[in-house]
C-alpha cells in the first residue's frame, strides 16, 4: 500500500487509539469495544459524582456572596406563568351568574311563604355551579401538572464546582452547563463548546439542528440534541426570549361560546320581561284574593308571592344552563379518556364550529422523529463486495457511541434487515461542522457517510482503472457528478433528507489524506463524549478518489394515523392548512405524501411572501395550502386573516412560536409535549401528543352542539308558554292556572330528564350557523299553543264547570286541569324533537309519558305534586278540554309552517 494510503488510514485508527487512549484515563468511565468503537461503562459513570462528567474548565464561576447579591436583586430565573385560572376565578365566574341570581331571587321570595315544596326549582343553581366549578378544577389540576418539565435539573458552575439546582435559581451571570437532552433554561452566550447542536424548533419552527460556536447566543426554550458547552447567562425570567414572545400569550382568553352565547341572549331578554312582569304578577294575585289590605291581614300574599314565581320561574330556562354546564362536563370527561384535556368547558362547543385548520408540521403531521425510508444504490458505482458490504458499512458508519437520530433510523432500518456490523480498525465520528463520518476496515479501505454536496465537493475528477497490489485490475469506476446531484435534488424535493455513501479503496488514496486537526477544547481536555480532544471540531480533508456508492434516504417520520386523519377533516368540511418554519418544498412534499389535499396537489408557498395587509393575506390564504417559512408573527396574522373571512380557526402547535397563533385563534390545540407556554394559552390539550385525537375530539363538539340544539327548543317552549300565560293572567287578574311544584314535575318529566339523555345521544351532524333564529323558529309555534290552551282553558272552563276560583277547592281543579293539558302537549313536542320515533328516542317518549301517568296515580307523589287524578265527569271534562287543546297545537304548527326555517332536528334535515 502506498505511503499516502498509510498516512489516511493512520488518522482514523489515530482517532480510534486516541479515543481509547482518552477512555483509559477517565477513571474507566468509557471502554473500547471489539469492533473499535467507544462506549461508556454504564456502572461507572452512574457511580461517578455528576460533575465527574463535566470538562475542567478555568472559569469559577460566581461566588456565595454574588449570588445572595442578585437573589435580592430579583435577578432570578423565575417567572410566573399562570396555566390556568385561580380558583377564585373560577368560583366566581361559576357562582356570580344572572341566571343564579334570577332563581336565588325567586327561590327565596317562596321560602319567605313557608312552602319549601315550590322551592325545589332552587336546588338547580347548587348542581350547575358545582358542575362547571368541579371539572375546571379538575382541569386545572391537570393542566398544572402538565405545566411542570420532568427533566434534569440544571447544572450550573458556581464558586469552582458545578451543582444541580432548581430552574428558578438561575442567577444573572451564571455559568451554565447545557449537555445532550437538557431544555436551554435561560438566555446566555456560549464560553466554551464541545459540539453543541441545538433544536430551535420550539422557537422558529424550524426542524433543522443548529451547530453552537463560542460567542454565539443560545435562546431558553431550545434543546440540546447533541455536544455540550458551557454558556454565561444573560437574561433571567422575564427578560428571556421565551418569556417576552409568550408574555402576551400568557393572558388568559375565554373561549367565544356561540351556545351559550345564544343561551345568555335567551336570559338577558327573560330579564328584561321578567322584572317587571313578575311585580305585574304579584300585583294581580294580590288583587285576585281582595287587595293588599285583605292579602297581609288573611295571609293570602303567600298564595300571590307563589302564584308570581310560579310564572317567574316557568320564564327562566333553568334546565338548559344545567344541561349545558353538564354535557361539557361529560363531553370533556369523554375527551379525557382518550388523553385529551379540555381546559375549558365552551372549548367542546367551539370544537363543532371549526371549519379551518391550521397544523403545525413537526410535532403534528410529524412525530419528530427521523426515519430511513431506503437506499438507492448509485449506477455504476464502485461496489467491491457488493450491496451487503455497502449495507455493512453503512451499518458501522452509523453506530457510533451516541448517534444522532438520522444514525438511530439507519440502524432501526438495517436491524430490521438482519444487517450485521462488520470489522471496523478505526473511525472519524460525525461533526457538524465535517459533515461527515469514516470507518477504516483492516483491508485498507474507508467508508463515509454524509451530506452529498460536501462529500462531491471533496471528490475528483473521474478516473477508470487501477490495480491492486496483487496486480490484478480493479474497477474504480468513474460517475456522473450531475446525474448523482440531480438524484439528490429529486429525492430533496420530495422531502427527503439525502446522505451519501462513498468509498474509497486502499490503492486509490495515495498522497491525499491529511489530518488538520484543530484543538479546541480548552485545557486540550476530553469532550463529555469521549472523543479524541485534540480534534474537537476538526475540519479533516477526504481523499479525491472516494466515489459515491449509494443515496440514503431519509425523512421526518410521519405519523401512522395523518393520511386517515386529514382524510375525515376533508370529508368533514374542514380546511386544512400546514404553516411551519421549514422549507416550504420540504414541508409541501410530506403535505403530498399524506394527501392534505386529497388527489389535487397540494399549492405551496413561501410565507417570506405573504403580504402584511391582513385582507391581501385572506385573500392569498385561500389559494394556498401549505406554507414554509413561517415566523411567529405571521402564524398570528395568518389567523387574523381567516377570521376575515368569518372562519372558525383552530390552531395546533407545541412550541414557544405557536403560542401568540394559538391564542389568536377560536381554538388553541397543544400537544402534550409542548412548551409550557403553548399548553397555558391553549383550550385543548393531547396529552398523549397524538394527532389521531382530533377527529374525535372535532365530533364530541358538533355532538355536543347539534344535541344542545335539539333539547334547547324544548326549554324555550316553556319560556315561552310561561310568559304567553303570565301576560294573560296579568290583563285578567285571573289566579295564576298552575302551581311552581306543577311545572317542576310537568318539566322533570318532559324537558330535564327527556333533554339530558337526548343530549347524550349520536350525532354527527355538521354544525350550522344560527343557532339561536332555529331554536326560537322551532319554540315560537309549541309554546304558542300551550299558552294559548291554557288561558283558553282557563277562562273558559270554570264558568262552564261552575267553578269559583275563590273557592280553593275549585281553583286545586281548574290547576290539575292545566297540569295534565300541558303535560300532554309538552309529550306532543317532546316526541317532535325526538324524532325519528323509530329508534330509542321512540322508546324514550313511551316510557316518560308511561311514568307520568303512573306518577300521579302513586298517592305520595300526588299529594307533593297537588295534582288530582281525573275521574267520573271530571274525566271526560278533561278529555274535551285535551282534544280542544290538540286542535289549537295542530292550527299553531300549521300557522308557523311558512316562517319556521330551517330547524336542525326537522326530517329534512337530520342525520342520526
């Protein structure tokens, strides 16, 4: 072999004896392996002290008396990130409601009369705001767990011995240590490196490794994947790059609830009307028993202040604010099964509405992970031994001590292939800064791994033949340098990262090799992974005759269920949109291999140009499906720019650079991963950072909704043929037709209990804008004809039956009457809002109208309730007064045929 050959294998199996020269001197923490590689002893590294790992370095450090100095100061790592609400807010926003306060008022007024029976409407506001109290702070508890980094605490170099301390001890000035794995706690400059590489993914968005130098800035919030360095903080808590990004983010937003929305507008007009109809009441029922005098001297108020609330209460839809505080509830509990946490309760509803959204690549569609996705052996290429020595070498090249991740996926990809490891006499580990790596084998020739266009560049020009030193010939054939970089663009456009593999045999290298191997370790001290020190980040010339071999193709390891995923949000509706930092031809090829866009392709775009005008940029957004580039600020514009357009946005990110889009948004989604910050403004978190959660959690809302919607119109019936019928007995100073204890079984029966089982129920039924105008249009005609079978009744059947309602006996009669009429009715319009009959909801209608009948044949229950069963002459009374009653339901549904809209749960129109 030729003396340059020698002198080139010499620096690898030099790097392989330095390497495990500088083992044999760390206390027997590392050992070389058989096949020449270096590897940690496991026992004697966990025995070591922690610091035993760490370089010597000159700089002590700051002292005890510095660092009590900047304590006071405030200089200190920590800043207070609120993730959730206190639970002082929360109680409040719980407990200090208008619809509470309407039936505390009106609980109390019927206490004040000593009968506790027409009280029971008051239990209603101690269930609703523990339900919404309970399980937000159940979420809040999970959410501060999560909120909590389980990693290592870090190590800091203080007075001349590095320490471990908590993440709000960072002082100002501190020397910290940031090594493979750890979170950059702080802002600081880098003193002194030994191949750091960070990952700024949760700062810019971008995926790709960043190589540290001395003097260089690291930001809180990266990672280290690689190398360690010693770094001077310089910013502290609030003043952090992380912190000032997210600061606004940090505010706590309450999510825009179009349900509850229109359930307040419902409440906020009963008010209106309520107030002073319910003075109208009392007025009159005080002068239905004879006037103020003879009402306080008999004690006939008690039966006026009863009569009024009765009215009152039947007005206010108590049931519906219940029902909907509990099917969030439930629907987040749900949601929590499959590790998904709703931090707040109107978050499930916004879920129904969304109709665009925006996924963040890495994290998202992408696990983060890198995967090898094959090889593809070059045309002509020099491949003595074949492709299983390739795939040999390929292998060794890879296993490395501490491999990075696209090492860790060659050797998933060839393990999985029964690929074994060959002879390897001596190794140049991967740099960042070579771009590169090199095993020797005892045969003389050397393998390298690396980026393609650095390894071209070191390659000569072509040549033919040689021979080896038997004499025989041996092919070293030549190679297309363009042919080889347009396969390496192709496959770069597709999203795949391309490294090469080349070759160099023995008797092609004479004369080339040279070591240049740069100290830069201080103190020519061992790096923390036990490389030869003095190359550190050695810049090391590859011989011109290495000629490429075979393409290694990798890619970011898209997640098993993304293709299923996008699919249903397509056939759902909803928009998708891939935003990220990388590059946009990166990024629209992974968009394309998971069909975000079904069969068409995918229309990519640089964000560096986007316009700033935000109705510039709704209009370019509605062109565009995937956009690279992306800086935070923009992310949040392109928010803005959808909510232009009227969309419902939700936004999904995991890092610091997604929190200011996240709360922009109708709906922030972060993974469980993510930055603290991100899960602080988001209102659904994955815990298990699993994409394939979002279809379920996008069909809980439109469940939640498209039910909600259903049994809201039957609350609105009762407010509306309980103010119908307040208006009528105001105008005729009539005694009020029913009694508080009446309209708590009549809704019991045919509105709470039937509504909260109805709400449960399947549905997928796309949301449709109007909640509010369907419910009412639905309400208007049902509650109409109660109201009015009711007065009609009323006025008409005591002077027909000759009844006094003075008399209390007749009025107990005309109140039963009234009872069983809108008990009947109210059956009529649960059954429409039940429908289809054919299915369980039939079934459900039976049997509530069956436990009614049989209710008040039971004589307790009766007596409660102060209803009379009908019979004899009273009972075919009542059955004329039920067709009569029918009759004016069938003109009052015909009559609001030509103006009743669209109702959701109308035949045309449902789905379940």
């Amino acid at each position: 072999m030729s003396d340059g050959a020698t002198m080139h294998d010499k620096a690898i199996e030099g790097d392989a004896r330095a390497e495990a020269g500088a083992a044999s001197t760390d206390d027997g923490a590392h050992r070389t392996g058989p096949d020449g590689h270096v590897r940690r002893d496991r026992t004697a590294v966990e025995s070591e002290p922690e610091q035993a790992a760490l370089p010597a370095v000159a700089e002590p450090g700051l002292s005890d008396a510095e660092i009590e100095r900047l304590v006071a100061q405030g200089s200190t790592n920590a800043v207070e990130t609120p993730t959730s609400r206190s639970i002082w807010q929360i109680l409040r926003s719980h407990v200090c409601t208008l619809f509470n306060a309407i039936i505390l008022v009106a609980m109390i007024m019927v206490l004040t009369t000593g009968s506790w029976r027409d009280a029971v409407f008051g239990l209603v506001i101690i269930i609703n705001t523990a339900i919404g109290v309970v399980t937000e702070l159940r979420a809040k508890i999970t959410l501060d767990r999560l909120s909590i980094l389980v990693s290592s605490k870090p190590m800091v170099r203080r007075g001349g011995r590095d320490l471990a301390i908590g993440h709000d001890d960072i002082v100002l000035g501190d020397l910290l240590w940031v090594r493979a794995g750890d979170q950059v706690p702080a802002d600081g400059k880098v003193l002194h490196t030994w191949g750091l590489e960070l990952d700024e993914s949760m700062l810019t968005g971008e995926s790709a490794t960043v190589v540290k130098r001395e003097g260089d800035t690291v930001l809180s919030g990266a990672t280290a994947v690689s190398g360690m360095a010693l770094v001077r903080v310089e910013a502290v808590g609030k003043h952090g790059y992380a912190a000032k990004l997210t600061a606004e983010a940090k505010v706590y937003k309450a999510s825009v609830s179009d349900l509850k929305s229109g359930i307040n507008t419902i409440l906020k007009t009963m008010t209106v009307i309520v107030v002073p109809l319910c003075f109208a009441l009392i007025w009159s029922q005080i002068h239905t028993v004879g006037g103020w005098q003879v009402a306080l001297s008999t004690g006939a108020w008690r039966q006026a202040v009863i009569a009024a609330v009765a009215g009152v209460v039947g007005m206010i839809p108590e049931g519906l604010v219940l029902l909907t505080s509990l099917n969030f509830a439930i629907a987040a509990m749900r949601l929590a099964r499959h590790k998904t946490l709703v931090q707040e309760l109107e978050s499930v509803e916004t879920l129904a509405r969304v109709d665009c959204l925006n996924l963040d690549k890495t994290g998202t569609i992408t696990d983060g992970r890198i995967a090898m996705n094959g090889i593809e052996f070059l045309d002509g290429s020099d491949r003595k031994g074949g492709d299983g020595a390739v795939l040999s070498a390929l292998y060794d090249l890879a296993n490395e001590e501490n491999p990075n991740g696209t090492g860790r996926a060659v050797l998933a990809y060839l393990g999985d292939r029964d690929v074994m490891p060959g002879d390897v006499a001596g190794r140049i580990p991967f740099s960042s800064a070579r771009k590169w790596s090199a095993v020797a084998r005892d045969t003389g020739e050397t393998w390298y791994l690396g980026a393609p266009e650095v390894l071209m560049s070191a390659m000569g020009p072509a040549s033919t033949t040689g021979s080896d030193e038997a004499g025989t010939e041996a092919s070293h054939a030549s190679y297309d340098g363009k042919d080889v970089a347009d396969q390496v663009a192709r496959h770069a456009d597709q999203g795949e990262r391309v490294l090469m593999v080349a070759r160099c045999p023995a008797d092609r290298s004479q004369g080339e090799a040279q070591d240049e191997r740069t100290p830069d370790a201080p103190g020519g001290q061992q790096s923390a992974a036990g490389q030869d020190a003095t190359m550190g980040e050695a810049s090391m010339s590859m011989p011109s005759a290495a000629r490429p071999v075979a393409l290694v193709l990798c890619a970011e390891h898209i997640r098993d269920d993304a293709s299923h995923t996008l699919a249903w949000f397509r056939e759902q509706g909803v928009r998708c949109r891939v935003i990220s930092g990388d590059n946009p031809v990166t990024v629209g090829a992974i968009a394309r291999k998971v069909g975000l866009t079904g069969e068409r392709e995918p229309r990519t775009m640089d964000a560096r140009e986007l316009p700033e005008d935000i109705d510039r940029l709704a209009e370019v957004l509605d062109r565009v499906d995937v956009l690279g580039r992306v800086l935070p600020k923009q992310k949040q514009s392109i928010v803005k720019a959808l909510h232009q357009g009227d969309h419902v946005v939700a936004m999904t990110g995991d890092g610091v650079n997604d929190t200011l889009a996240i709360k922009e948004a109708d709906l922030g989604i972060a993974m469980g991963n993510a930055a603290p910050a991100a899960k602080a403004v988001a209102q659904i978190i994955l815990v298990d950072s699993q994409f394939s959660h979002l279809p379920d959690v996008v069909a809980r809302g439109r469940q939640v909704m498209a039910n909600m919607e259903r049994v809201a119109s039957l609350f609105l019936v009762k407010t509306i043929y309980s103010m119908l019928i307040s208006i009528g007995v105001v105008l005729t100073a009539m005694p009020f037709p029913y009694l508080p204890r009446h309209i708590t079984y009549i809704g019991a029966l045919t509105i709470g209990m039937p509504a909260f089982l109805l709400a449960l129920g399947p549905s997928s039924r796309r949301y449709i804008p109007g909640f509010l105008r369907r419910v009412v249009a639905f309400a208007i005609p049902g509650g109409a004809a109660i109201g009015l079978a009711t007065l009609l009744n009323s006025w008409m059947l005591p002077p027909i039956m000759h009844w006094n309602l003075d008399h209390a006996a007749d009025l107990t009669l005309l109140r039963s009457t009234n009872a069983v009429l809108i008990f009947v009715l109210a059956m009529l319009v649960l059954a429409r809002v039940s429908r289809p009959l054919r299915s369980w909801r039939g079934l459900l209608v039976v049997v509530f109208a069956v436990a009614g009948v049989v209710g008040v044949c039971i004589p307790p229950v009766a007596r409660f309730f102060a209803v009379i069963v009908p019979s004899g002459s009273m009972l075919v009374t009542t059955m004329v007064v039920l067709v009569l009653a029918l009759a004016v339901y069938a003109v009052c549904r015909v009559a609001a045929l030509p103006w009743s809209g669209r109702v959701s749960h109308d035949r045309r129109h449902r789905r379940d």
